[in-house]
C-alpha cells in the first residue's frame, strides 16, 4: 500500500523535501519506563545555539540559515573530509540520488554538525543525513526488505537511526 502511494509521488517533488522520516509505534515498555529524555529546555537551548552560530556565519551573505545556503556557501561551510566524501560518492551511486539530494544532505549534514556544536562536519553528521532521504525512490528499490528499526550512537554523540 504505501509503495504504491509512494509511487505517485514525483522524485522531483522528493527532492524538494529535506528530511524523510519513518516513525514507529512507540513500544509499551518505552512509554511506561521512568527514564527521561533530555527536557526541552535543553533542547530548545542547543537549537537556539545552533541559529544563532548559523545567523553568525551566514549573515554576511545575507542569508540566517543552512536551508538558505546557496552552492557558493554549500562550497565554503560544507567542506567534506575523505570519509565522508565516500559516504556521499556512496549514497550518489548506489541510492541514485539526485544532485538536488546532494546538496540537501550537505545542508542538513551542516545542521546536524551545528546541533552537536561541532565546528567541522563529520562522517556521522554525513551518515545520519543521508539516513534521513529514505523516501527517495531508488532507496525504495534498492532496500525495500533492508530497513531495520533500531539505532547505533555515533563517534561524535549522536544519535541516528539506522
């Protein structure tokens, strides 16, 4: 059912979208635990952060935030180590994403990496954002019975699904 209504979805319109996330059932035992999560306030508090170091770097381009990035600053903010140019050489061929997707993920990679106060991004900050373009059509094709449900914590802290 949903890879048919998927299916009536254009890839153009795809590529559009920035963050493609499955959300699960929440399990009973995860809801009735008595361990917190982190509070708002401190999440409100790293985003808040994470804005400000954004408006800070992107202000003199007239621009406030990674979304607005264009390809000259993606060039200049969004440089990429060894690994995670595999990473992106990886997801291009094997996923068939779109240039559109590329630099996407370079935009969100850079949030993510804002998010963790990291000054360069990362592999993991790569990894998880390429995690988040599960809608695009060749990944649908590609790992229809491969998705997994359960998370692994990264080199620089966070986390992302896997």
């Amino acid at each position: 059912m949903i890879q048919r209504y998927l299916a009536r979805i254009s890839g153009p319109l795809l590529d559009r979208i920035d963050l493609h996330i499955q959300v699960p059932a929440v399990r009973y035992k995860e809801l009735a635990q008595e361990e917190a999560g982190e509070d708002s306030a401190g999440i409100r508090g790293r985003i808040l952060a994470a804005r400000e170091e954004q408006f800070r770097r992107l202000a003199p381009f007239g621009l406030y935030c990674n979304a607005q990035m264009t390809p000259r600053t993606l060039r200049r903010f969004c440089k990429l180590d060894a690994e995670s140019e595999k990473q992106m050489e990886n997801a291009i061929t094997k996923l068939g994403l779109s240039a559109r997707a590329y630099d996407r993920i370079l935009k969100v990679s850079r949030t993510i990496a804002d998010l963790l106060g990291n000054e360069k991004i990362q592999a993991c900050h790569v990894s998880e954002a390429i995690q988040y373009r599960t809608l695009d059509r060749a990944y649908w094709q590609f790992t229809s019975k491969a998705r997994g449900s359960c998370c692994f914590k990264c080199s620089c802290g966070s986390w992302s699904p896997r």
